[in-house]
C-alpha cells in the first residue's frame, strides 16, 4: 500500500511562515507530478503549487512568490514552504502524487491533509 503523510500544518499569525512536508511510504522518484492542493471551508479545493520532472514549477497566482515547492528524493519528501502567510491562505492542505507502477496502471496518491491557520 502505497501512503501519503502529510505534517507541518498549525496555527500562525498572518506574516508568519510554516513548511509543510509530505512523506511517501516508498521512493517517490517514480511520482511525477507531485502537487499540493487546498480547500478553505466553502471553497473547492484549489491547486496551490505543481512540481513537474523535479524541476519545473507552476503556482496559484495567489501564492506567487510567497510559497516554494520542492522535493528531497533521497527522503522521499515534498515540501511547501509558505512565507509572509495571509488569513486567506487558511485552508487544508492535501499533498498529491501521480504514481505509474506499469504501463497499464495509473494512480492518483492524495495524503489526508493537514490545517494550516493563519490569523491575529
């Protein structure tokens, strides 16, 4: 069984910073893409950051400049680093990978997510 296990989330004041980790329970090197969503309550749950081939990036525009998405493959682990957070950034957090084991098989892995508050 394959697993995503989010941590990272809490509760910050707005300016504040936090980084989110996802850990795989195997190699995460044959996972691509790999991406982090979120949904605010109310809301659908939205893309926030996208990690292509190791190496190409694509974020919200609402999130440009201010979080960093990246990948230690040697840990098996995607991060969200999220910097001068804002009260609109609070929401769920959902770590998601693409996992292709043979040609005939395609998966889409999602870890179970974890809140992130941002507020005064």
């Amino acid at each position: 069984q394959v697993q995503l296990v989010e941590s990272g989330g809490g509760s910050v004041q707005p300016g504040g910073s936090l980084r989110l980790s996802c850990t795989a329970s195997r190699s995460i090197r044959s996972f691509d893409p790999m991406a982090w969503y979120r949904q605010a309550p109310g809301k659908e749950r939205e893309l926030v950051a996208k990690l292509t081939n190791n190496v190409i990036t694509n974020y919200a525009d609402s999130v440009k400049g201010r979080f960093t998405i990246s990948r230690d493959n040697a840990k098996n682990t995607l991060y969200l680093q999220m910097n001068n957070l804002k009260p609109e950034d609070t929401a769920v957090y959902y770590c998601y990978a693409q996992f292709v084991p043979v040609v005939e098989r395609k998966y889409d892995l999602w870890g179970q997510g974890t809140q992130v508050t941002v507020s005064s």
